[in-house]
C-alpha cells in the first residue's frame, strides 16, 4: 500500500508533463532530416592557354569582381591586333566600294547623256550628208547635160568647119569666116573637155557626199552602241552597290571577330562573378587549361536557406510564410529564425535518378518526404557562420 500511496503521485506528475509537453507542441511540426543550402558557383574557363597566376586559395573569401586565374594573354592580344588590322582593311575596302558608287551614278548619267547627244549629232550628220549627195547630184546632173551640150556644139562647130571647107576651097566663103568657124570649133572642143572636167569634178562631189554619209551612218551606230551601253548603267549600279555591300558585309563580320577577340582577351583573366568563398580549387599556376575546364567554385555565404525534407504526413497545415525556428547542430544548437518560403512540386523520391515504380506487385507503402525550402530572417548570420550542407533540426509553426 505504501509503495502504491508512492506510486500515485509519480504517476499524476508524469501525466501531467506528458500533457504540458502535447500542448506546447501543439502545432509545431518538426523534422531532423534537414541540411542547410547555398548557391554554388560553378568557376570554368572561357578560353584556353597556360596558367601564369592564381592569386588565391582555398577557402579564400573574395570580393565581386577580383581576379581568380590569370592565363597567358599574348596569344589573344595578337589576336586583337590581327582583327584590328582585317578590320582596318576591311573598312577600307567598303569605303572604297561606296565611293564607286557614286562615281558609277554620276558617270553612268554623264554617258547617257553624251551618248544622247552622240545620236542627235550623227543623225544631224546623216541629214546632212544626204543633202550634199542631193546637191552633188544634181551637180553632176547639170554637168553631164553641159557635157552633152558641149559635144553638140562642137559637133556642130566641127560640122561647120567640114562645110566651109569644102566652100574655102571653091571660094564661096572667104578665109576669114573659115578660120572664124575653125576657132569656133576648137573652142566647142575646149568646151566639151571643161564640161567633162566638171563631170568628173561633180562625179567626185558625188562619192566624197556618199562616203561622208557612210561614216555618218557608222558614227550614227557607234552612237547608238554607246547610247545602248549607257543605258545599261542601272544595272552595273546594282552591281557595284551588291559589291559595296558585301565589302560592308565582311567589315561587320571584320568587326564582329574584333569584338570576339577583345572577349577573348578579356577571357584570358578569369574574375569572380560574385562575392564569396573559395572551394574545390583544382588549378595551379603553369597548369595547361582548355575551354570550358572547371578551375574552383565560389560559395556566396550572403544568402542560406534550409532544405527541410518533412514527412508527408506533416504537410496538412503546413503553408508558406509561417514561422520556422532552426537550430544548426555544428553551431552549438544556436536557434535562427526563418519562415516557410515553398514546398516542393514532388517528394524527393520522385527527384532521385530510380525514382520507385509502384506497379510491380510487390508494393509496400512508405511515408513520403517532401522538401520545404525556408529561408532565414535578415542579419540572423552575420559572421557568415552557416556552411552549405550543415546538419539542421527546424521547427515549423502552423498555428
């Protein structure tokens, strides 16, 4: 009887802790299966070549921004200078080509008009030398009618004399119309020559006439040729702007291998793109690096949040922004606060590379864990103490 006096009391105490302790706990929910996160940025080379310098270490914090690797940069400065002398020559090339251009516009509109004015100016010709062969012919018309002129009258004359000749030498006529009569005729005959020369002389007008309208006639298609060929300047425009802009075309590829070649170059220098702790270095100076090539990582300790794998049994009233205490094993049990910022769109199983297949006839149910990201309240690590990956226990109140 004493020990069961004894026993009573022992027992209400413990039923009313046990009790205390549900309603403490009462909407909490909890879970140890919970590791602390950071950002990991991954550092790799963007060209490649020797390493001469790596101004820093493991577990080095650096600053945004401050120089990780240097690799030799003389391949990649001659690079520059080569691109920049193409690209020299290359807007050379398009300036040259545009100036053409114009050149080619202008001349091409000064050819059509001369060759205009090359075809008005035969034609003028052409007209003008039929005109000379309508008057050398009837030049020669009129000659050709003295001429035969000319031989009647000597005809004539020469008839005369024969007469008076035969009249002379009966004395019916005296000596003095005889010789009258033979001047006469010697005088037809100088006629006739003197027609003929004039025949002959507007014979010549003619062909001279004749042959000025041919080389009229020449001049006129030559005319016409160049006339034609003038006429053809839109298309030797187009030629030359299609050449003007492919020289255009190679100076902005020109320009575009510079600007590569500057990248390159500002490449070979390798910098932190955020602030940081070093890890995981695996470069060394005099090391031989390619594209590509991871050389560390850099963990940015501004910002680290807690992935929280609860059971999925411990969802129902768990939602985001709701209050999160988290104690870290590795800093003494130290208490930060947090809230909820997500939950996961898939259990962590369905994540894994086999992720469980169900159907196999063989199932057995096992409580699911589900990810929940939280994140830490502003300044609850200043020192930068948390680490990614660190051991966790968070507390999640859903009421």
């Amino acid at each position: 009887m004493a020990r069961l006096r004894l026993l009573i009391p022992v027992l209400g105490v413990l039923l009313v802790g046990i009790g205390v302790w549900l309603w403490m706990t009462r909407g909490q929910e909890s879970t140890d299966d919970a590791q602390t996160e950071a950002h990991v940025v991954q550092i790799a080379a963007r060209v490649g070549g020797t390493v001469l310098e790596v101004p820093v270490k493991d577990n080095q914090t650096v600053a945004a921004g401050a120089t990780l690797v240097q690799i030799d940069p003389r391949d990649y400065e001659i690079a520059v200078q080569r691109a920049a002398a193409e690209l020299a020559d290359a807007e050379a090339s398009a300036k040259a080509a545009h100036s053409n251009v114009a050149v080619t516009s202008t001349s091409a509109t000064s050819n059509v008009t001369n060759a205009t004015g090359g075809v008005s100016q035969s034609r003028a010709a052409i007209e003008e030398a039929e005109r000379g062969i309508d008057g050398a012919t009837g030049q020669l018309e009129a000659a050709r009618s003295a001429v035969r002129q000319a031989e009647a009258n000597a005809n004539k004359a020469s008839r005369d004399v024969e007469r008076l000749k035969g009249l002379l030498a009966k004395d019916e006529v005296s000596q003095q119309q005889y010789d009258a009569a033979v001047a006469t005729a010697d005088a037809q005959r100088a006629s006739v020559d003197a027609a003929k020369g004039g025949a002959v002389a507007a014979d010549a007008g003619l062909r001279a006439a004749q042959s000025r309208l041919m080389q009229a006639h020449v001049a006129e298609e030559q005319a016409h040729a160049a006339l034609r060929n003038a006429e053809t300047a839109p298309q030797q425009i187009s030629v030359i702007q299609a050449r003007a802009a492919a020289a255009e075309a190679h100076a902005q590829q020109m320009r575009a291998q510079l600007a590569q070649a500057q990248l390159n170059l500002q490449y070979a220098t390798v910098k932190a793109p955020v602030k940081g702790l070093v890890s995981r270095k695996t470069v060394e100076a005099g090391q031989i690096v390619q594209p590509g090539q991871p050389l560390m990582a850099i963990i940015p300790l501004e910002e680290v949040w807690i992935t929280a794998n609860f059971k999925e049994t411990q969802l129902q009233n768990m939602r985001a922004g709701q209050r999160v205490t988290v104690k870290v094993d590795a800093i003494g049990g130290r208490e930060f606060k947090g809230t909820v910022d997500s939950i996961a769109g898939a259990t962590g199983a369905r994540f894994a590379l086999l992720p469980p297949e169900n159907a196999t006839g063989n199932y057995v149910k096992v409580v699911q864990r589900v990810p929940v990201k939280i994140l830490l309240d502003p300044g609850q690590d200043p020192d930068h103490l948390l680490r990614p990956g660190l051991s966790a226990t968070p507390t999640v109140y859903t009421r």
